[in-house]
C-alpha cells in the first residue's frame, strides 16, 4: 500500500471577514450607558427592559456565530464523510484478514503448547522431579510467544528445574533429619512420637522449628510418663493393702471356725465384698487455661484413662 498516496488538490483555511470594529465600537457607545445602572423601585421596569433588550443583541451575535460556522464546515464534514467510506473499504478487506491471522495464531499456540508440555515431561524426569514439585513447572505465557524458540523454552525450563531440585533435595534431607530424630528421641525416652505429624509440619514450617517442636513433644510426653509411673505406682500400692486385709480377714474367718462348735459360726457373707479392681467413678471438671495447657491435659488424659470425652 505504499503506492496509494493521498493528495489534497485544494485546501483553503476557513476565514470570516465581518465588520468587527464598526460593531465593537458601536456596541462599547450603548453598553457605556447602561453601566452602574440601579434598580430602584422607580427603574426597575425600565431595567428588566434594558436586560431583556441587551440578551436579545447578545443571542443575535451568538445565532451570527453558529450560522457562519456550519456553512463554513460544510465542507469540512464532506470530506470527513469521504474518508470515511475509504476508511470502510479498507476493513472490508482487513477483518476477513484479521480472522484468519487470529485463528493461525491460536492454532500456532495450541501446538507449540503441546510441543511445551511434552518438553515439562522430559526436563521433569530428567532432574528427577518428585510430583509435588514437577506441578510447579507450569507453561508461561512468554513460552508461547512466536519468536521465543523451543530451544530457549527449553533452557528457561531447564533452570527452573534444577532450583526446583534442590529445593527437592532439601527437603527428602530435612525429612530424613526428622525421622532420625524422632527415632533417636523415642529410643532413649522410651516414647512413641508419631514421625508422619512432623514430616508434615515441613511444609509450613522450616526444619530448626520442627525439630524444636520434637524436642518439646517429647519433655512433655516424659512428665506424662513420669506422672502414669506414679499414678500405677500408687495403684499397685492399693492393690497390694486390699491384698493383706483380704489375707487379715481370712485368717480372721479360719480363727472363727475353729472355735467350739457352740458358738456361732461366721460366715464370709456376713462380710462385705472386697473389690479386686477400683470401681469406676464418674466426675465433671471445668479446666481453664491456654491452647498449650489444653494440649498437655489432653496428652495427660489420653495417657491416664480408657474413656474421656470434652462435653
């Protein structure tokens, strides 16, 4: 289209020739004596008058303005009208153009993205990328670019992937670093921590925190520990009382039968029945303290009795 050239033939400025001065010196001599004009109760009709007749010379000159105006731009707007047909016979031509460019486009995109996802794939088992971070070698909209080669998405790609890796690395290390811990800690304080509840804290929290959470978990677990040892200490000693009156009382009952026959046998039913086991008691408490106090009642609990609920 370099050879359609448009040439203006005729051009001329539009330009209004009137009689300013006459006017403008005319109209200063009337406007000169309505200045400082007062309304008084006297002039206020002869006022209203003098505005409505100085409105009417003003819409005159304003109506003398429009008037010339439109005939001057009359043919400004023909020549806008003409453009405007050449500029519809261009879009005639442009739009079916434009369609089929779009749609060779996004036929372009669609098999270069293919061409995209089967490169992830690959770069994926090379660097030897896990699930969790392959999904985090996504298509950007720069690799579907038309002047960004396969070859350069493939580089970019491939960076990605080796911070994705060691990112990998760092964490298969940190969660063999907790299981180690957890093990080692479990084996010296004769605990059960559970390994898979920190290995999920790494992925909200760096492996220093975690490890500190091991630690703390397992002095905790210790005082419960420490506090089941005493509690079935004491119960031993329970058993073992029960035990020795049970013994007293039938040394007690053998004492009796061996009396003479006269005298009233006592038997074990007029006794009552020592429990072999403590009975089970059932008991209310309202506990008030911090999230981590709850947490170490709980632990307490869960370690002391079968049954417990939170009403």
């Amino acid at each position: 289209m370099n050879e359609l050239k448009i040439i203006a033939n005729n051009t001329t400025p539009a330009k209004v020739d009137f009689n300013y001065k006459e006017i403008e010196e005319q109209l200063n001599k009337v406007l000169e004596k309505y200045k400082g004009l007062v309304f008084t109760d006297e002039t206020v009709k002869d006022c209203k008058k003098t505005i409505a007749d100085l409105r009417k010379g003003q819409k005159s000159l304003d109506d003398f303005r429009k008037e010339t105006k439109k005939m001057l731009t009359e043919s400004v707007t023909v020549f806008e009208n003409d453009c405007k047909v050449l500029y519809k016979k261009f879009d005639e031509v442009i739009d079916p153009l434009k369609e089929q460019a779009d749609h060779f486009e996004t036929l372009r995109k669609e098999e270069k993205k293919k061409a995209v996802e089967q490169l992830i794939e690959k770069v994926t088992e090379t660097y030897k990328l896990n699930e969790k971070y392959g999904d985090k070698l996504v298509i950007e909209d720069g690799f579907l670019i038309a002047s960004i080669s396969i070859t350069k998405v493939k580089e970019q790609l491939s960076v990605m992937a080796d911070k994705l890796r060691a990112e990998q690395r760092k964490e298969d290390e940190d969660v063999l670093t907790i299981i180690s811990t957890v093990e080692t800690v479990n084996k010296e304080a004769e605990i059960n921590l559970l390994v898979d509840n920190y290995t999920r804290l790494l992925q909200y929290e760096d492996a220093t925190k975690v490890m500190a959470k091991i630690y703390e978990d397992a002095s905790l677990l210790v005082k419960v520990k420490e506090q089941i040892e005493k509690i079935e200490a004491e119960r031993i000693a329970i058993e073992e009382e029960e035990q020795r009156l049970a013994a007293s009382v039938s040394e007690y009952e053998q004492e009796e039968l061996s009396k003479e026959p006269e005298q009233d046998i006592i038997s074990e039913d007029d006794f009552n029945e020592l429990p072999t086991e403590a009975a089970l008691i059932t008991k209310t408490f309202t506990a008030t303290g911090t999230a981590e106090q709850m947490k170490d009642l709980e632990l307490f609990l869960n370690a002391v009795f079968d049954k417990w609920e939170e009403i």
